[in-house]
C-alpha cells in the first residue's frame, strides 16, 4: 500500500500538470518553485550541512596533531654561574602526537554525530513536507478565495438587476416602498460581504506570495489526490513507519546512547604516541669557557615515546557527565513516544477531517440543487402572486450560502487529504515527482565533507538562495465570471 500511495501522489500530480493550459499555474509548479526558492527550505538545508560537519568535528581528535613553533631570543643579562650561555638563540619545534587510544571517546563522538545527521535529515523531511502542506492549504486559499469573490460579484449584479426592476415595479404600483427597501437593503449587504471577501482574497494572495514567492495567475483546479487507506489504522500504520518526525526522534534516541559512552570515556586512559624534534641556532654567540672547548653553534634533537595518562581522581566529573547523558537518553525516549503520539492524532485528525469534508461536499452539492429549483420556483411562484420579494430575496441568499459552502468544503477536503499524506510521510519531493531538475540530496554534502581534513579548507562564500519579494504587484486581478457546473455547482 505505501508503494501505491507513493505512485499515486507522482502520477496524480504529473496528471494535473498535463490537464492546464500552458499560460497557468499549477499546484505541481508551486512545488517546484517552493523547492528551489523557499527561505525556510533553503535555511533548514544549510542547518543540516552545518550538522554535517559535526561528523569531521568529532573525527579530529582521533588523527594525528601536528604543531611547529619557532622563537628567536635575545639575553641581555646572562647568568653569572654560566660558563657558555649565548648572547642570542633562535630555535624551531616540531611535535607530532598520535592518539592511540582514548577510551572510546573518538568512536561514540563519531557514531553520535553520525546519528544527528540522520536525525537532521528526517527534520529537513519534515519541514520539506510542512511547506508542502502549507502550499497546497495557501494554493487551495486563492481557488476558495476568488471563487467566492466570484459568486458574492455575481450575487451583486443580480441584485442589482433586482433593485432596478423593484423600482419600475413600484412606479407602475406593482410593489411598495418597504419591497425597494428590501431590494436596496439586500444590495448592500451583498457589496460589503463582496467587499470582505475581496479583502479575504488579498490576505490569501499575499500569504501565497509570502510561501512560494510569486503571486497566484490563473490557478488551475489541482489534479486529485491517490486513494486512501479504508480506515484511520491503517493510515497510522503508515504513518508510524514513515513519519520523518517521528524518525528524527529515534535518531536522536540513538545518539544520546553514543553520548553516554562518549562520557564514559573520562574514565579511561588515553594513550598517544609523541614524536618531536628540535633546531637551535645560537648565531654564533654561544660563549667559550677559555679551556679550549669549542662549542657547537648550532643543535639538532629529537625525541619520540608514548605517553599514558590514567585518570585517578576528577572531583566526580566523570559520573556526573554518565548520569546527566544516561537522563538525556531517558528524555529521548520519552521524545519519541510523545512524538508518536502526535504523529498518531495528526493522522486520525486528518483522515476524519477528510471524510467529514467529503461529506460536507456532497451535502452541498444537493443543497445547490435544491436551492437552485427552489429559487427557481419562487420566482415563478413571484410572477403570478404567490410569493413575495422578500421570498426571491431570501431564495437568492440560501443558493448563495450553500454555493460557498460547497468552495469552502471542497478546499478544506483537498487540504485535509494533503495532510493526510504529509502525516504518512508521502508528501516529500521524492514522492511528488517533481520535475524542477535533480531533487536535493543530502547525502551529496555529507561524502563531501565527512573526511575531509584540511584546516585551512572552506567553502565559498554564503549568498542568498530563496527569491526576494519585495517590490512586486499585489493588485487584485478582475474578478472573472462565475461558471456553472453541469451538477449545479461552482467549477474551482
């Protein structure tokens, strides 16, 4: 079953794409976009190169540490007791010390670095695949948004219209004043709520451009979504085998344990391997004792032993770094259960909004039909005295509500749907077949710099990736006519 959801969100997005004309957004290209221009995206993928580099952090100590220094001196009082002290010395050192053995301090560092990268790429999984559902919630925002702009625009030239035929009417004293009132009453109800969902509209525009980096233009309805799992269990089932949340806590789990041998290693000697080698020059101010002994201006040393150090006594450091690494893994523990928890509840939340929204909409659907007949027999009942204005008036809004409703309850199912598979670990770039060029791997980064163990390397300087916003149009676009579906509804 995971495999048929994986492929199906791929085919269902690649569906979508091929189903718009080529001058239109589509919610596969706001992915895209979203995957190479988004800021948060782009700053949670630098985060984890940065974790990477804990890896070769935790490897140095292991290897070999070169030092050299050199020192020029100048003695301007010598030591009365000396018989050949110089009047001036210039020397160079070199230390090279091998760590042989350090308690398994350098091996569980490594391992627990290791373990946070895996845990920071599932964190990358789970912002990638928030943003994702963020973008498809603010994609769905603009079709609800203006469809409803649409139908309240709609709303207001037909009652309009209304208003000038209730003003004929009542010259030739077919209605009353009170029925013109009602008319005019009706009218401006109807412009400020288009009003209000123009500025809702706005809001939504502006927040689409706020994730994806450009404004919405002419956005195609979004391709449907694969099937999903017949009850709320088994979408948990893959959602706790899946979840990059919940995989970040188990990796996190796991490097906590490394942590505690990493302390346990205070306690153990630690063993390296010294080679080291000296020059002085004395430039020729090396002194003579008047014995006739001649002395060499120049000397060469080296050296090369092992050194033992043995921990006997460290004020109880040691145990209190255990027991406080021992208590984080105890924390980590709990993490992972608290984050099943939350990965079992978003799961069962959104299966059981998606059902609810898709009942909403098929409620709706039969609320437009029967308010559609309904407006259309009170206007007939109208013409012949059996209903009052007030009748049609109220028959107009009704079919109006239930047409929102039907907007409001198809974006709420889609988005809910997306949640769904976010939550079951399927709403990832690799599961969306995105075409945007090679999918970002974070692994590239980590071979690259794993071994690397030049101290003067470094990378090019950081620039910025994501794209600015500043400065671009946020005028509304002209409101298009309504279209009716052939079910009586309004077409997204």
């Amino acid at each position: 079953m995971r495999g048929l959801l994986l492929a199906g969100v791929a085919m269902a997005l690649a569906g979508g794409v091929a189903a718009g004309p080529a001058c239109a957004d589509t919610l596969r290209e706001a992915f895209a976009r979203v995957y190479t221009t988004n800021p948060t995206l782009a700053g949670a993928r630098a985060n984890l190169r940065a974790t990477d580099e804990d890896v070769a952090i935790a490897r140095a100590p292991g290897l070999p540490d070169i030092a050299a220094s050199s020192s020029y001196n100048e003695f301007f009082k010598r030591s009365a007791n000396s018989f050949a002290a110089p009047k001036r010395s210039f020397g160079v050192n070199t230390q090279v010390s091998v760590p042989v053995y350090a308690g398994g301090q350098v091996r569980n560092a490594i391992r627990a670095a290791d373990a946070r990268v895996d845990a920071g790429r599932g964190q990358l999984r789970s912002t990638e695949a928030n943003l994702f559902v963020e973008t498809t919630a603010g994609y769905m925002d603009v079709i609800r948004d203006q469809s409803i702009v649409e139908l309240n625009g709609g709303n207001v030239r037909v009652l309009e219209t209304n208003l000038r035929a209730s003003r004929d009417r009542f010259e030739v004293g077919d209605l009353t004043r009170t029925d013109v009132a009602q008319s005019d009453a009706r009218l401006a109800v109807a412009r400020s709520q288009l009003q209000s969902a123009e500025a809702q509209l706005q809001a939504s525009r502006e927040n689409y451009l706020r994730i994806v980096g450009k404004f919405p233009e002419n956005l195609e309805p979004p391709p449907p979504l694969p099937p999903f799992p017949t009850n709320p269990d088994d979408a948990v089932d893959v959602a706790v085998d899946n979840n990059p949340a919940l995989e970040t806590a188990r990796q996190q789990s796991r490097a906590a344990e490394y942590d505690i041998g990493v302390a346990r290693s205070l306690r153990m000697p630690r063993v390296n391997a010294v080679l080291s080698g000296a020059y002085t020059d004395y430039l020729g101010t090396l002194g003579d004792t008047g014995l006739g002994q001649v002395f060499v201006q120049r000397d060469k040393t080296a050296t090369g032993g092992v050194q033992v150090s043995l921990p006997l006594f460290q004020g109880g450091e040691p145990g209190a770094r255990v027991r406080q690494a021992q208590a984080r893994k105890s924390s980590t523990l709990e993490a992972i259960t608290q984050t099943e928890r939350s990965v079992v509840a978003d799961t069962r939340t959104a299966y059981a909004r998606l059902r609810a929204s898709e009942d909403v909409v098929r409620s709706s659907l039969t609320a437009v039909s029967a308010n559609e007949l309904a407006l259309e027999g009170t206007r007939a009942e109208q013409g012949v005295g059996n209903r009052i204005l007030l009748d049609v008036l109220n028959a107009e809004q009704e079919l109006l509500n239930s047409r929102v409703t039907l907007v409001s309850a198809r974006r709420d199912a889609y988005v809910a749907g997306f949640a769904l598979l976010a939550a079951m670990g399927k709403a990832e770039a690799r599961d969306l077949g995105l075409d945007s060029g090679p999918l970002y791997d974070p692994a590239i980064n980590y071979r690259r710099v794993r071994n690397r163990i030049n101290d003067w390397d470094s990378d090019p300087k950081p620039v910025p990736v994501a794209s600015r916003t500043v400065g671009l149009n946020s005028t509304l676009p002209s409101v298009a006519p309504v279209r009716e579906a052939t079910d009586g509804s309004v077409e997204l």
